[in-house]
C-alpha cells in the first residue's frame, strides 16, 4: 500500500525524519510511536501528500508522490488516503457539525452523503450535537467530529495522529473497538505507550534522533526497556507510601 | 436558490449605491436599515468611519468643499454598510452562497479562522488575568498587546499553513 524509502524531512534547518524506511501492507495497523518532536505528525503529512520527501521517496501502490506527480491523480488518492490532523481544530470551519463531517465526501462527489453522514454521526455518538457549530464545541467533542468526518469516506488508509487524546474513557473505548471494526489499513501516531497495543499490531518507534529504532510487534517492544527509554516513553519515577520508598519505571500515560 | 436570489439582487442594489451620489438616497437607506443593526455594530461602523474619513480632509478632490465631499463619502459608505448588516440578519450568507461550493468553503473558512481568533485571544487574555496580580491591567497592558501582537502573527501564520493542508486532505483542491 504505502512504500517510503529513505525517506529525509527537514523544516528549514532543523532535520525531523532520517532515513526512514517503511512497508506498509494492506490491512496492516501500525502505531507510530514516539516522544515529542521525534516527528510523527510530520511524517504521516508526508503519507498524506500534504509535505514532500526531501530524499528519498514516498511510494502509495506504487506510485511516488510528488508534487506533480499528485496532482495527476488527486481525486483518487484523498478518497483513498485520509487524515486526522493532532490539532483537530484546523480541520473544522463549517458552519454545523453536519456540514462538517459532510463536507470531505461533498469535495470528492461520493455517493449517498446523507446517509453515510448519519451512519458515521451515530457511530460516534455526536448526532445530538449535529445542529451545533464545531466553534463551540468541547476538545474531546471536537476530536468525535473531526474522527467522525475522516472515518465518513470510509478510506482504504486511514492515518490517525493522537485520535485517542481529550476523550473520555468511555468514548475511548468505543473508538478502539470502532477502528478494530473497520477492517483497513491504519497508522496511529501515540505517545501513550499503554493504549499503544491496543491501536495496532505493529509498533514503529521513532527516537529522539529522528530514526526509526524499532519496528516489530509489541511483545518485542515492551521488553526492551531501553529503546523505550531512549525514545523517552519511560521515565524513572520515584515516589513514597509513607516511609517506603519506591522507584520503578513508568510510562508517560496522560496527554 | 430563494437566498441566492436575493443576494443577487442585493449585490446590485449596492453597486448602485457605490456608482450614485444622491445623498438623499443614502439617507433614506439609512434610516430604512438602521432598525435591524445592533447598537455595538452601529458604533464600531461609526468609529471606523471617523478613523478612515481623517485623510480625506486633507487629500480630497480640488475644487469641492472637503466637508461636503466627505459627507456624501460617509453617508455613502454609512448606506451599503447598514444595508449590508439588515440584508444579513434576513438572508443566511452561507445559504446565499450554496451555489457554489468553493465560495462556501472559503467563506465559512474565514469566518473560522476569525472566530478562533477570537477565542484564542480571549483565553489569552484569561490567562494574563490569572497570572497577573492586580484588578487592573495597568502598565502591564503594553508589553501585553505587543506579545498579542506578536504571537497572533505567528499563530495566523502556522494555523493559515495547517488548514490549508486540511484542506488539501481533503479533498478541496480536487
Ligand atoms: N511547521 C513547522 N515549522 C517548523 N518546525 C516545525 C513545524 N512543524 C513541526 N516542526 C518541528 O519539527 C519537529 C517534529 O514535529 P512533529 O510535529 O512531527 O513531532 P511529533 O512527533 O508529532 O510531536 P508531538 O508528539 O509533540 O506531536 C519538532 O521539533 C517541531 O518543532
Ligand atoms: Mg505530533
């Protein structure tokens, strides 16, 4: 599905991807891992067509994706490929949580829009607030909507960045057990290691020098205590019952 | 459809407003559309006009009396904006604008990327409350708007970049 091959990003100066090197089968679900800044929502935009390899090449089914070489096939590749950005706030601007979500399927002419915009409304619980403006909306409501307009083209490569922060336990829940029923291809970007093996089968962790340091299941991952804390997943915490005092690794679990 | 109509009607009943210079009509529009305009809206319109007709005072054409000429100019300007406010507190722009989507799109962007303006600045200035001691602002106003200034330049320049990527994602550029 997705091929990138040595793939070098850099924001002016400052170097945020390395010599990334990734396969992605279809069906496969990946979690991106790793801690801030290492360069996970930069990389899923490179997937998404939205920022270009500076070396190396980013291959979907085949084809690399290039500037020019995008434009050919535009339409194609956003019904195929969709993003949920980490700030969803950029994604709303419409005037109703409906028109929002209705709003990608509209751009690319999909069939039955109505329909599938309650379908995805329900799914995620936000159909009450469908009347309601995005604007005013709580963070953790405004992530159901952005996940409810991205998850509503029904893409055959889904790439979440943090679709599990600000929700509330319960809705976190619901949307692992949503995205175990759609069965595509995903990429999770997370920071938080412990609901990490839930999103996915396949860790890719990115360190803190921008490289990919690991690649293979969790069992692997969670054995290796110090790629984890190389990748500052893990910290030393210490703290005290009373006169005992304790000290033990734990990973960074809040947002 | 109906408000497309409309709006169409209304675009050219402004372009009328801007090309006339009868200053009768200018009142008579006026006062036939100061009823739908909100208080706050009148003042902020009429304050603008004081700050933007300044120049003409000194930069007016020769020959006529720069009183009367700024005058007509205000009424004129006073005319197409109060008929505008009326004309929308009837007519849902964005309904207006159905015909196209891309007019839509970029409309209700803009008035996004106003509102989260508005937002942040008010969380902004929420947390300058509660990091300050004093009721007042006072002194410390000044580096204040200079740090809004600064991090709003900043902010409409990334926020502009990311949802123009969103978008792309899509599929608006399509
Ligand atoms: N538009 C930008 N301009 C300049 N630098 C940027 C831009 N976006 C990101 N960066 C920098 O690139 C690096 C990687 O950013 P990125 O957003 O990909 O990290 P991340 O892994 O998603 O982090 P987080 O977990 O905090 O979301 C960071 O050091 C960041 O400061
Ligand atoms: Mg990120």
């Amino acid at each position: 599905m997705f091929e990138l091959r040595e793939v070098w990003f850099s924001y002016g100066r400052e170097t945020v991807l390395k010599g990334i090197n990734l396969k992605l089968k279809e069906g496969e679900r990946v979690v991106l891992l790793g801690g801030n800044g290492c360069g996970k929502s930069t990389l899923l935009k490179l997937m998404d067509g939205l920022l270009f390899a500076e070396k190396g090449k980013v291959l979907w089914k085949g084809r690399e994706l290039t500037p020019s070489g995008l434009r050919k096939m535009e339409e194609e590749f956003r019904r195929s490929v969709a993003l949920l950005f980490q700030d969803v706030e950029v994604m709303l601007f419409n005037p109703t949580v409906e028109d929002e979500i209705a709003f990608g399927p509209r751009q690319l002419n999909l069939q039955d829009v109505e329909e599938r915009v309650k379908k995805w409304g329900n799914k995620l619980g936000i159909k009450p607030l469908f009347k309601r403006s995005p604007a005013e909306l709580s963070i953790g409501e405004k992530k159901k909507v952005a996940l409810a307009s991205v998850l509503v083209l029904e893409p055959e490569v889904l790439l979440l960045d943090e679709p599990l922060s600000n929700l509330d336990p319960r809705s976190t829940g619901e949307v692992i057990d949503l995205l175990w029923e759609l069965h595509i291809t995903t990429v999770v970007a997370t920071q938080n290691l412990s609901l990490a093996a839930e999103l996915g089968e396949r860790a890719v962790l990115l360190s803190e020098e921008h490289r990919i340091i690991y690649d293979g299941d969790f069992e692997g991952l969670f054995l290796n205590r110090d790629l984890l804390l190389q990748a500052n997943l893990l910290h030393l915490h210490r703290h005290r019952h009373g006169r005992l005092l304790h000290s033990h690794f734990h990973p960074h679990d809040w947002e | 459809m109906k408000e497309t109509v409309a709006f169409v009607f209304f675009l050219s009943f402004v372009f009328f407003l801007a090309l006339s210079k009868d200053w009768r009509l200018f009142l008579a529009v006026v006062f036939l559309a100061l009823p739908f305009v909100r208080l706050k809206r009148l003042f902020a319109l009429l304050i603008l006009l004081v700050v933007v007709s300044l120049p003409y005072l000194f930069f007016h054409p020769s020959g006529l009396s720069p009183w009367g000429w700024m005058l007509m100019f205000n009424l004129r300007a006073m005319a197409m904006a109060l008929s505008s406010a009326a004309f929308f507190s009837f007519v849902n722009l964005l309904k207006a604008l159905s015909f196209s989507r891309t007019l839509r799109a970029l409309f209700s962007l803009s008035y996004a990327q106003f509102s989260s303006y508005k937002r942040t600045y008010g969380s902004f200035y929420s947390a300058l409350r509660s990091r300050t001691l004093r009721k007042r602002l006072g002194r410390s106003f000044f580096p204040y708007a200079g740090a809004v200034f600064s991090y709003f330049y900043r902010l409409s320049e990334k926020r502009a970049g990311e949802m123009n990527q969103a978008l792309r994602s899509r599929g608006f550029y399509v």
